[in-house]
C-alpha cells in the first residue's frame, strides 16, 4: 500500500501540472478563437477551430502595419483625440492605455525589483513588487517613497497597492517569475537554495516634481 501510494502521489506531481497547463492554453485558445470567431462561424455557417484566432492576429498584424504608416498614424491620433473628448470613455480608454502600454513596452516593465517590507503591520512581513516612484504629490508627504504592488494568494492578478518609504524596503535576490510563483503557490514553492537569482536593481533617479 506504501509503495501504491507513492506511486500514485508521483503520478500526479509530474500529471496534475502538465493537465493544468493544458486547461488554461485551451480556455486562452477558446477565448481568444471566439472574440472573431463568434461572427466568421456565424457568417460562414461552419465552426472552423482556429479560424477566428487566424482572424484577430492578421487584425493585429494589420492594424499594427497600418500604425507605422503616415496615415495609419494620423487616424489613430484622431481617434485617440476622439475618445479622449467623449466623457463616457475617456477615463476608461486613457487608463486602459497608458496599462496597456506599460506591459507591453520592451524598454519597461511593470515591475522593477522584488521586495520585502512590513506591510499590514508592524512584524508582519510581505512580498511586493516595485512598480514606480510616487507621484511627486505624494513625495511632499511621504519623502523618498515607491508605489508597490502587493500579490494576493491564490491569485497574484489581484492585489494593494501601497506606497512606502524607500529606506523602509528591503530588495530581495528573487526574480519576479519566482516571487509570483510563490505567492501562487501560498508559500509552498521557494526558489532552489543556491540557484542563480538576478540581483535586485537600483531605484530609478528621483524625477523632479
């Protein structure tokens, strides 16, 4: 019975993640394959699996080669002009945008460094990431602050966030795809003892206010 049960606990180690990582690139897939295939399968009255992910990467290609154009570039900066002037959508487009934008730029990134500080209260420690400094609204009352975003578990999509005092940081030598994993994980998943970690990076040049 020992032995049936190890190996039925070392079956589902090395199935349960592979079956996890299966389900989730098929929801992506499905999601993804339904924004524009929803109205091709409904159009060409057959459900093509992939035709309508096909569909939305040549509308990204498509838009996106439009953009580096003179013209594509004057539309989108009317539209942008457009949007911004209709008060309904203008929070929700600028906002959506400037997040957009933050994520997918190669030269940022949303988060800086990993860190350690006391946060909800003192001798209670947590794991925030560094995503920027504080505005310089802020920096008249908090000096020398950063904005830090603080995971939750199970879900790190999720989360606070909390402006604190720089000297009140502790940077960890964790990378950001380790420290989400262990939060995902509830603790449960550390980096290897002695495997490489990527130190953490200085602070930004304080911007003037």
């Amino acid at each position: 019975m020992r032995a049936l049960r190890r190996h039925l606990v070392a079956g589902l180690i090395v199935i349960a993640p592979v079956t996890v990582t299966v389900w989730v690139l098929w929801w992506i897939f499905q999601w993804l394959d339904g924004l524009l295939g929803r109205f091709l399968y409904a159009a060409i009255g057959v459900e093509l699996p992939g035709l309508g992910l096909l569909a939305l990467l040549l509308l990204l290609l498509g838009v996106g080669w439009a953009t580096e154009r003179a013209l594509g570039a004057r539309l989108l900066g009317w539209w942008n002009v457009l949007l911004e002037r209709i008060p309904l959508t203008r929070r929700i487009y600028s906002a959506s945008s400037r997040i957009v934008r933050t994520v997918l730029a190669e030269d940022e990134r949303p988060f800086s460094e990993v860190v350690l500080f006391e946060y909800p209260s003192a001798g209670r420690w947590s794991i925030g990431f560094v995503t920027a400094r504080a505005p310089g609204m802020v920096q008249r009352h908090v000096e020398d602050s950063v904005t830090v975003f603080v995971a939750t578990t199970p879900n790190p999509t999720s989360g606070y966030t909390v402006i604190v005092p720089r000297s009140r940081l502790i940077p960890l030598p964790m990378t950001v795809e380790e420290a989400f994993t262990y939060i995902l994980s509830a603790g449960s998943v550390t980096p290897e003892t002695g495997a490489a970690a990527a130190p953490g990076r200085p602070f930004p040049p304080a911007a003037a206010s």
